[in-house]
C-alpha cells in the first residue's frame, strides 16, 4: 500500500468517527485531533457555526496554554471577514489556503503561536515561518461554509508539499460532509424528541382534563336523574339542593373549561393583556363580592391604606389573579377561618397579599406550586392550574408572585402590580 493509500485510508477512519459522535462539539473535537495526528501539526483551531445560519464561534483551540484558550475560545467570526480572509490569491486547491509570511496580511481574528519571538527570516525556501498560516474550509455538500480549521506548527518544521495539501483539501471535504451529516442527526433528534415531549405533554392534558371533568359531570348527571325520576317524592329542600348540585358543578365545569383554555393560549403564545390603569382598592371590592357569594359563611376582612396609587395591567385579569388566590385561601384553610386581603406600595409597585391560617406550606414545594398540576395537598375542587396561570399573567403584566408560610401558623400568598404614572 502506497503512502498515499495509507493517508487516505486513515482520513476515511476519521471520518468515520466523526459520523458516530453524538453532538457537534464532540465532532470538533475529533477533527482536530485528527489534523494534528495525521498531518502532524502541533496547533489546530477550528471556528464553525452551529447551523448555516448561525454565527461562526472559535469552538475548539488544540495546543494553545489554558490561559490563550480562555482568551479566545467564543470568540464571534462573521462570515463576511471570514470570506474577505479567504482570498482566492492563497487558495491552493478548492478550500484549501496557505498564507506565507512574506504576504503576511493582518487579521484580527488570527492565531498567532508565538514560537520564535519577535519571528525568524526563512532560511529554506520550505521552511515553515511562524507567520506561515494554513485554513482548511469545511463546507456542506451545497458547498456551505459551516466554519474553518486553521493549522500552524509542524512537527517536521517544513511546509507541507503540494500531495500534502491535497491531502488536506480532501480531508476537508470529507470531514466537512460528515460534519453536515452529525449536525442534521443532531437537529433531527431534538426535533423527534421535541415532538414527543409535545405528544407526551397534549397526552397528560388531555388525561387530566377529562379526569377533572369526570366529577362535575357525574354530580349533574346524578342530580339530573333523581330529579328526573323521582320529583314527586323528593321534598321542597331535597329538590332545592340537587339544584344547587347542578349550579355548583357547572360553574365548577365553567371555570375548569376557562382555565384549560387560557392555559392553551398561554402555551401557544397568543395571550394578549390590555393595559389600563386601575384601582386596586376597586380589584378588592369586586373580588372580594364574587368570593362572599361563593363562600357565604366565610369571613373576610381588609387592610387598605386612604392613599394607594394605581396600578397598570389588564383589570379582568388582576381580579382573576385576587379571586384564585382568595379561592384558595379559603379552601386550605379552617372553616372557622379568616382570611385577610392587605394592599401596601413597596416601592415602583403595589403589593396585593391574602393571609390564611392553615397547615403552611414547606420550604421545598415552594417552586413546585408554580408549576403546571402542581398542587401541594391534593383538593376536590382544584386542577393545580390556578397558580400557574396566576404567575403567567402576573409576570405578563410586569409584576411578580409569591408567598410566605409558616407551618401550622399562616401563610401569605402576594403578587405586586407596577404603579400606574397618571391616575
């Protein structure tokens, strides 16, 4: 087997250790590696982008100290310096270039490995210059430029003959392709798996949508049945409750269909907020009517300074927050309970906080509450969605949600509202 046999025999091997690395980086990394061991260059750069249409990056730095590497790795390249450096004047075969000292063009994205101080004159007319500089292009099969390596210091301190660079130019056409090739794998991949947490997410939705259903729907079915076949022997109050049955479990399937609904438009990014500037203490008034007419027996009380600036967001949605919070309050908490409402300014904001006495909440389920589903105690009357949108539309309105809890003691659940400049 002839040497060049040889060479393109391992270049073939490399390439095949491209195509099974898992990520792109990892292919980098085997392309420099194979550079240096084959055609025995001591520093191997390479700049590259993660799609055709991506910016080029500085991803891999073989030889260079630790301390150039955290100097230049990351570095931005654009492609149009990128393509004004590769002048046709030094290309020697199709994408690939070599750059002698004694035309020694200044860039500022260049490599320099500093070997020889201050840079010797060429003794040999093949001898390699420090300022002697080697580009392999690495392009897709549309002739693509999906970044550059760049090669400096042989190890035989010669310029590499003209076989040598067709060597390398061919080196660069297949590492290239292969590169393509691991890069669509990759991309394919993240899409599969972005299709199936989507399949596996839309699943899970429509699973609990129809579990939450199940109970509204059963209690109506119910009622409506006993009503249907035996009026005549139900009494005043009987029938009288078996309505309040009925009422109860549609406004419960009204307000489940309301939530499943905003949280699709949430997901799809559709939802759009309006912008008014609104009384808080008018948000308290209209909450708190809708939760005494929920929740007759319950007690409510306020804490409301005379003077409160007002507030920006969309009204339908502050008081949506106000009503889950106080819903939630009321359902996590003694019967005997009551539930305070406090509005405060803390700074550019205005803080709204509803505190229950109740079991509290830990530490640790903090985040968890926040989250889609995410309920902490199991409820009959709740999805778990409640917080979650609560925080969406909070955070879409320019303010933020929280709470403080003491276990077996109170807990304080708050969102804040930018203030409003004109009243």
């Amino acid at each position: 087997m002839s040497e060049g046999e040889a060479l393109f025999d391992a270049l073939l091997d490399v390439t095949q250790s491209i195509l099974g690395a898992e990520h792109s980086q990892d292919a980098l990394e085997a392309i420099a590696q194979a550079v240096s061991r084959v055609f025995r260059f001591r520093y191997v750069s390479i700049v590259a982008a993660e799609s055709p249409e991506s910016d080029m990056k500085r991803r891999i730095m073989l030889g260079w100290s630790d301390e150039k590497k955290r100097e230049r790795l990351g570095e931005i390249v654009s492609r149009s310096a990128t393509r004004e450096f590769l002048s046709p004047d030094f290309e020697v075969y199709p994408h690939c270039y070599y750059f002698p000292a004694e035309r020694f063009v200044e860039w500022r994205h260049a490599l320099y490995s500093g070997e020889n101080d201050g840079g010797p004159k060429r003794n040999e007319p093949n001898a390699w210059h420090e300022h002697d500089s080697i580009a392999l292009v690495l392009a897709d099969a549309s002739d693509t430029m999906l970044g550059y390596i760049s090669i400096d210091g042989p190890e035989d301190g010669e310029v590499p003959d003209r076989a040598t660079l067709m060597h390398m130019r061919v080196f660069a056409d297949l590492v290239g392709l292969a590169l393509a090739n691991v890069r669509a794998r990759v991309a394919e991949a993240a899409r599969r798996e972005l299709l199936e947490s989507r399949a596996r997410s839309q699943s899970e939705f429509l699973g609990i949508v129809a579990h939450e259903l199940r109970s509204p729907l059963a209690a109506i079915r119910g009622a409506a049945v006993l009503l249907e076949t035996s009026f005549d022997r139900l009494s005043e109050t009987q029938r009288r409750e078996l309505l309040q049955t009925i009422a109860a479990s549609t406004t419960r399937m009204s307000t489940l269909f309301d939530d499943f609904l905003l949280l699709s438009r949430v997901d799809a990014g559709s939802l759009t907020l309006r912008e008014d500037i609104v009384d808080a203490r008018l948000i308290v008034q209209e909450a708190l009517g809708r939760m005494r007419s929920e929740f007759p027996s319950r007690q409510f009380s306020i804490d409301i300074p005379e003077a409160l600036p007002y507030v920006r967001g969309d009204e339908t949605r502050i008081v949506q927050v106000l009503c889950n919070l106080l819903s939630n309050a009321v359902r996590y908490s003694p019967s005997n309970g009551k539930v305070l409402v406090t509005l405060k300014e803390v700074r550019s904001y205005v803080r709204f906080s509803v505190r229950n006495s109740g079991p509290g909440i830990p530490d640790e389920d903090r985040e968890r509450l926040f989250t889609r589903f995410g309920q902490i105690g199991k409820h009959p009357d709740g999805t778990g969605l409640g917080l979650y949108l609560s925080r969406q539309l909070v955070e879409l309105m320019g303010g933020q949600i929280d709470f403080e809890s003491t276990p077996n003691d109170a807990t304080t659940f708050w969102f804040s509202l930018p203030i409003a400049v004109n009243r």
